[in-house]
C-alpha cells in the first residue's frame, strides 16, 4: 500500500523540467546538465544532449507542433481548401513543396521552429 502513495502520474514537461508543488524540484533536464558538468563533458556534447532535451520540452509543451498538427493546420490553412475534407492536388503540391524545404538545410535556415531544433 505504501508503494502505491508513491506512484504518481505527471506530465512529461514535469518530468523533464521538474515541478515543486510535486515535490521534484530539479527535472531531468537540469539533473542530466549538473551530472555531465560533474563528469567533465566538453561544452559542445554537452550543448548536443541540452538542445535534444530542451525540444523534447517544448514538443511535450505544445510549443512545437509534431508532423501531423503541422500537416493538419497546413491543408486547414491552406486558401485552395474548400472544408470539405478532400485534399485537391493545389493544396498536396503546395504542402509536399513546403515539407520538402522544412527537410532541407537551407529550409531550416529560413524557417524560424524548423532552425531552433536543427
């Protein structure tokens, strides 16, 4: 029974970022950068692992859409989209042409969520 007090459910920026109110002051963000510091990683492996968790948060956090909400809130948004769930060849074009510039470099140079995370 006792085993079972300890056991709660918390989202996944809490456990990446850590909560007071639950108790858990430190997440693992910042556990993983206190431990790599006291184990001497260079700054560059250390950046690699922060920049990795850091977006694991902000994607946790809604602050970065996943592929589908992107796709979705594309065709939505899209001025050749009639409502009418069908997806015409204007409007698949279009979002093919744009998924095929956020996939390369210099799309991630020139798209302001796609270059934070690259």
């Amino acid at each position: 029974m006792e085993e079972a007090k300890r056991i709660r459910e918390i989202s996944l920026v809490q456990l990446l970022d850590g909560d007071s109110s639950i108790g858990m002051p430190k997440g693992v963000i910042t556990l993983a950068e206190e431990w790599m510091e006291i184990n001497d990683w260079d700054e560059e492996h250390i950046a690699v692992v922060m920049k990795a968790l850091h977006f694991l948060k902000a994607r946790a956090a809604g602050e970065i859409p996943t592929a589908a909400i992107f796709m979705q809130n594309y065709v939505c948004n899209h001025p050749s989209y009639q409502r009418d769930s069908v997806v015409c060849q204007r409007v698949l074009f279009d979002l093919l042409r744009e998924l095929s510039i956020l996939g390369s470099r210099d799309g991630a140079e020139g798209n302001s969520q796609a270059r934070d995370w690259a």
